[in-house]
C-alpha cells in the first residue's frame, strides 16, 4: 500500500496525498509540485469558485474539480471568461466581493503577480495549469494579514517529471485530484482526460498518455451515449454506432463543443460536460462557425513567404455580431489557413493597426514557433507549436521570422513515415494497412504513418461538402476541395472503434 499524509479539515473530512510515486488505480501516480501547499488551503477553505479555461481542455478540468466539490457538498460558484479569453480577467472590483473564497482556476497561464493581487485582497487561489510557466521554483504566496494563500501547481516547471510534461490542464487536474481523493476518480474521468489530450496540442506519444486514450476509445456509458447525442452528424449514412475515437473527437466533438465558446456561450459549453446542458443539438453551432469563419476568410488580405504566411483581416469589416467577437475565431481561421497553404500561419485581426487578437499555427511538430515569434517582438503565450498574440513590443521585421522558421525546421527530422503504395487492395488483405490504422490513433497526425498513392487507377466522385476517391475498391474521403489525390496523403484511421477507415489530408 502507498503512504500518505492525512489532512483532516474543519468537518473531518480526510484528504489524502500520496508522497512518492506508486503503481496504484492502473497508472503511475504522478504527485506534483506544490501538492501540499494546496491541501493546506483546502483545509481552511468552505467557499469556492471554479474558474474555467474557455477550451475543451478547460471544460475538462472545471468538470473534474465540479464533480469532488458537489460529491463532498461544498459550496462553489462557477466562472468563465467570455469571449475566448485566457486567464484571470477578475477585476479588483469583481476580486473584493470574493473575500473569503478560494479560486481554482484551471487550464489557464497566471503569473505571480496575479496570485500575489488575490492574495492580497482576501481570496486565495489554487491555480492548476499546464502551459508555459515563468519562474525556475515553485509560485507559492501567503498573506499573514489576510490569511490567504495562493500556489501554481504546473507541469511544466523544470524540476518536474519530463515524462508528464504531455499532460493536458485537465491531466493536471486528474493526478491532483487522484492523489486526494482515489476512490472518487474512475474511468469516466480518464475517459474525459483522453478527450482533453486529443482536443490540445499535447505530446502524446508515450505509455501513459496512450492509458488515458485506450479508455476514451473503450469507455461504454450513458454519458458517453448522452456526448455523442449532442454532437454526432443529424444524418448519419454510415454503418456502426458513434464511439468516442479519435475521428469522432476530432471531426464531430471538437468542432461542435469549440463552437460554443466561440460563439460566447461558454457556460453552454461547460454544462454540455456536466450533463446540464439543455439545448438542442451542436451541429447547429458548428455550422454556423463555419459561416462565420469563411466571412472572415472572405475579407483576410494574404501575404505568403517561403516559409510561412501572415493572414491580416480589418477588424471593422465584420466588426462584433450576433453576441459574439469575430476575434473569437481567430484559431479556427488560421488552422483552416494553415491547412490550404501546407505552411505555418500568422493569423492576426487588427484594429486602426494595432493588433486586437492572433494566432499563431506553426507547421512542424518539434519547433518552439512560440519562442521564434516572441523573439521577433510578438506578445504571445500557449503552446509551442499553437499559441495566441495579442500584440507587439518592438517593430517586426517579417523576413528575419521567415529566415528563422526556416533555420529551425531543419533543424527537425520529419516523423511522418510515408509508404508508396500502388496496389491499396493487396495490402489490405494482408492485414498490415489494419495494424498501421490502429496505432495512428495514438499519435499525433505529424508523426502517423500515411500512404502515398503512385498509381493511376483513380475513380473521383464530388460532392459538395467532400470527394470521394475510389482506388482498387478502397473508399478515401476528402473533406478539403484544395487537395487531391496526387497532392495528398491518404490516412488510415479506425473510426467507431473497429472498422478501417482512410482520409485524404494535406
């Protein structure tokens, strides 16, 4: 048996911490960093508020801390930024009427001085992240006057585990709240880490993310049934029932569950997780952010180097409609960007010139793009590879970035592994195109294994959302009318769970 620490709080209920790594529950118990400074301010906290990150990922985390709160009925409010934005944007205003409370606020980026700000003022703040943190030692502030606390528990500081550094926020969440409360997370709750994994730009090539997707791609339950419900296509010609793999994540859940925080209904979106959400289906939503995102393309003037391109819309072309910022959209415009042009993308929506919101979508898994764009004069903050800007700190010379994308990704080996194939009917029999498809569930689309078709055999059927190509009587789908078959790779992937499915990508 593990050992732990017993922290008993004012109604006797025990929090457990484990303080060495055990194989316990079928995974690696990772204990992070400042673990027990955050028992500490639960123990001497009754009122809380849960912070959400307006993402998946953060939807995620907020469910998972929601579910221990309402188990051990602890008062909590809830909140989430609108319009897409990241971190706390709690006034002093908003923070003084919170005196007494104790944030957790999850999958979002918060620096000392935010926490020091809380603190200082009453409230104490558990701060649960995964994104770029800014300091080498552990963020931890008290206030003996107010008797607040505050910590930033984060996995990406240097002197934590490097093989947990893949962890989504919602992941950060999992290892927290399996440490203090084992017996309250189950599979349902990997189940919802796995979806957070494939819904962010996490490194998920190793043995223990691969636990948490194996149970998303196997978990069977209502509220699996009930997420599909909400998301799936409204006509459904194809064979098999909807399971949670990862083309239905990517293809259906994602962009339907996205729609809601960008079109500023992110409490929707959190109560969809929750099984709150009253609403009808999400197809709706994602249709019409599609509407949105190719207005915007519509009015974006392009400018294309040899090694990236930078994508500039006039904020006042579209201007705010309908309840919704059009700079909600910015990733979604330039992931589609990203995807027409096979480069990396600046994306950015400017106002009088001046920058509101950007995105960056960089084109090489394995280059800091987030490092080269802030070294050239950018404000930026997320991932390495996809990151939001919000603006400038010195003139930007556009060519030197062009020198230095293309510098870097030399610098990387490409992983995508490539096979010509000339006969796609021969190599399925044989069973090798059915291994290959069961493990691209696993990684990462820079790293899959694709085909490349040589032959000349080709049957194409056109529809207006996709293409079909018919190759020895193998169906591949395209859903990009920029790409064909001589262009492309084609992907095979295990869809609802069991049956080869193949799709064209760039």
């Amino acid at each position: 048996m593990p050992f732990f620490f017993l922290f008993l709080d004012k109604y006797n209920e025990i929090f457990l911490y484990c303080v060495n790594e055990q194989k316990e529950w079928g995974v690696y118990m990772y204990v992070p960093s400042g673990l027990d400074k955050a028992v500490q301010i639960l123990n001497d906290s009754t009122k809380f508020l849960v912070y959400y990150d307006t993402d998946i990922d953060g939807a995620v985390a907020g469910e998972l801390v929601r579910r221990i709160l309402d188990k051990y009925k602890k008062y909590y409010r809830i909140y989430i930024n609108e319009n897409r934005q990241h971190g706390l944007k709690l006034t002093d205003t908003q923070l003084k009427k919170l005196e007494g409370f104790t944030i957790i606020l999850v999958d979002a980026g918060v620096t000392r001085e935010e926490v020091e700000k809380c603190v200082n003022l009453g409230v104490s703040i558990i701060v649960i992240d995964h994104h770029e943190v800014h300091e080498d030692k552990l963020i931890y502030v008290e206030n003996e006057k107010t008797k607040a606390k505050g910590v930033i528990i984060n996995n990406q500081y240097v002197f934590e585990p490097k093989e947990y550094r893949f962890l989504s926020g919602a992941g950060v969440v999992y290892y927290v709240l399996k440490n203090l409360f084992p017996h309250d997370i189950g599979v349902e709750e990997e189940f919802l880490v796995g979806i957070s994994l494939l819904s962010d730009v996490r490194e998920i090539e190793n043995s223990r993310a691969r636990y948490f997707l194996e149970k998303t791609y196997s978990y069977r339950s209502d509220y699996v049934n009930y997420l599909i419900d909400l998301t799936k296509p409204l006509k459904d010609y194809s064979f098999g029932e909807y399971v949670f793999d990862r083309n239905f994540i990517d293809y259906y859940f994602n962009t339907s569950v996205n729609a809601l925080f960008r079109l500023n209904k992110g409490y929707d979106a959190i109560d969809v997780f929750s099984r709150k959400y009253n609403g009808s289906s999400l197809v709706v939503f994602k249709e019409n952010q599609m509407v949105i995102r190719d207005k915007m393309l519509e009015r974006t003037k392009i400018t294309e180097f040899s090694n990236y391109v930078v994508a500039v819309l006039d904020y006042n072309s579209l201007g705010v409609d309908g309840g919704y910022d059009i700079t909600n959209f910015v990733g979604l415009v330039c992931s589609r960007l990203r995807s027409q042009y096979g480069k990396t993308v600046l994306y950015v929506v400017q106002d009088n010139g001046v920058i509101k919101r950007g995105s960056v979508r960089g084109k090489k898994d394995g280059v800091d793009y987030l490092k080269i764009f802030k070294d050239n004069g950018f404000i930026a903050d997320g991932h390495k590879i996809a990151f939001g800007v919000t603006g400038l700190y010195k003139s930007i010379d556009f060519n030197k970035i062009n020198q230095d994308i293309e510098k870097e990704e030399q610098t990387v080996i490409e992983t995508k592994k490539v096979l010509e194939v000339t006969n796609l009917s021969f190599m399925l029999h044989n069973g090798v195109i059915e291994k290959i498809a069961y493990e691209n569930n696993f990684v990462r689309s820079e790293k899959r294994t694709v085909l490349k078709y040589i032959g000349s055999e080709v049957t194409v059927q056109d529809f207006p959302k996709l293409t079909k190509y018919i190759i020895d009587g193998v169906e591949i789908l395209c859903f990009n009318k920029d790409l064909d078959i001589t262009k492309g790779y084609i992907v095979p992937l295990i869809e609802k769970g069991k049956y080869l499915k193949f799709y064209l990508t760039e």
